[in-house]
C-alpha cells in the first residue's frame, strides 16, 4: 500500500512539474514577442531578488515633487496658464507696426546724332530710394473684451494651482500607501522565510520517522506538502513585495533612476 500511494504521489507531482515547464516555455515566448525577438531566443532568469533599504524609499519620497510625472505635468500646465495670462494682458497695450520700401531705377539713353552731323552721347541714370513708417495702434474700446480674457485666465490659473495641490496630496496618499503595503509584504515574506525553515525541520523529523516505521506514509506525504506549499508560499511573497517596491519607485519617480 505504500508503494502504490508513492507511486501515485510521483505520478502526480511529475504531471505538475511537466506542466509548469510548459508553462515556462509558454512565458519566454510571449517575452520574446514584447522584446521583438526570435521566438526560439532563450534565456535563464534571475530568481536573486533584492530589496532597496528603506531609509533610500523615504529619501526617494521626499524628492517625488522633483521626479513624479503627475505633478511635473501640473507644473507645466501651470506654467502655460501663466503665460496665457501675459498673452490676454497683451491687449492693454498698443500695437506697433513698421513699415519698409525700396527701390531702384535706372534709365538708359542711347546716342543720338542730328543731321548736322552732331552727335550727343547717350546718358546712364540710376536712382536709388529709402522709405521707412511706423503707426502705433491702441484699441481703446473693445467692449470689456481684454479684461474678460484675463480674468479668464487668472480663474484657469487659479484652478490650476488647485488641481496641482490636488495632485501633490494623492500623490503623497499613494506612497504612503504603497510604503504601508511594501512593508508589510515584505513582513509577510519574512514570516515565509521562516515558516519554510519550520517545515524543512518538520519535514527532516518525518523522514526520520517513517524510516523508524513510527509514522505512516500519508503522514510523511503531508509533510512534504507542507515544505512544498510553505516554499512556495515564500516565493509568491518575495515576488508581491518586489512588485510593490516597484510600485512605490513609480510613485517617486524613480523606477528607471535605480537599479532595481
């Protein structure tokens, strides 16, 4: 009986692992489509996972006004309302125009000879002129129009400045959340590390067991299951706190400034 339920037990454990193989295979070749490379590249991933101290993050943090693109985009809104204002204010002042002109002529007189005999040598005339204007033009009465467009743009402006506090406050909400949700993963993934010590030691205290005939084989399998699920379980956590780190660098603007 314990020979069959080990057979089954490697029967199926040896379909999970061709699976997962499978899909291995399957996840290179969807990564080769988005790099744009031969479909048969392969290539052997780095399971080395690192996490940036925590005294960085707070710094990176403190420096998101400079780096976060949100509130970079709410800066330049805020600049370009500026200058719309400078634009309409534009209309209080007077309109120059200048003006230019030149010209150039010139007359050629062929020789002429009389029937006396006489002869009066042609002439070679060339005139040159300059004109230069200017006019200063003032649009007195517009009808209130230049003073609607400033205030206009005073109020776009001001909405601006409030859209960019807006930003800058959920902004600073979402990094404190993900810094909030990254240590506490990253918790997680600690409790996993020593939960798979617990169950390593569990597991070598049942094979010693089961050899000394002390435990049964379905005693012996569910300690396998626990070291498998508990290793498992630890790589699933590492792999959610690296994605949340990576989520807070987005947040500060630091995701591609890092190495991550």
């Amino acid at each position: 009986m314990d020979i069959l339920n080990a057979q089954v037990d490697v029967t199926n454990d040896s379909i999970t692992l061709l699976n997962t193989k499978q899909q291995l295979e399957n996840a290179k070749r969807d990564l080769n489509v988005l790099l744009n490379q031969d479909l048969s590249t392969n290539f052997v991933v780095d399971t080395l996972v690192t996490f940036i101290p925590r005294i960085s993050l707070v710094e990176y943090m403190e420096q998101s006004v400079s780096y976060n693109v949100a509130i970079l985009q709410t800066e330049r809104n805020l600049k370009i309302n500026e200058y719309d204002i400078k634009v309409n204010r534009s209309g209080y002042l007077p309109t120059i125009g200048l003006t230019g002109s030149y010209g150039w002529n010139r007359s050629q007189n062929p020789d002429q000879v009389f029937f006396t005999g006489q002869v009066f040598p042609g002439t070679n005339n060339t005139q040159i002129s300059f004109g230069l204007g200017a006019s200063l033009t003032w649009n007195l009465f517009d009808g209130g129009g230049t003073a609607v467009r400033v205030k206009n743009a005073k109020i776009t402006y001001a909405n601006q400045e409030l859209l960019r506090k807006q930003v800058e406050l959920e902004v600073n909400r979402d990094m404190q959340n993900a810094m909030a949700i990254f240590e506490n993963r990253l918790r997680i993934f600690r409790i996993q590390e020593q939960n798979v010590v617990t169950n390593q030691n569990n597991f070598e205290r049942s094979r010693e067991q089961f050899q000394l005939g002390r435990i049964t084989s379905i005693e012996f399998r569910q300690a396998q299951i626990n070291l498998l699920n508990a290793q498992t379980n630890k790589n699933l956590a590492k792999y959610d706190a690296k994605l949340a780190e990576l989520q807070l660098l987005q947040l500060t603007g630091q995701l591609l400034n890092v190495e991550i």
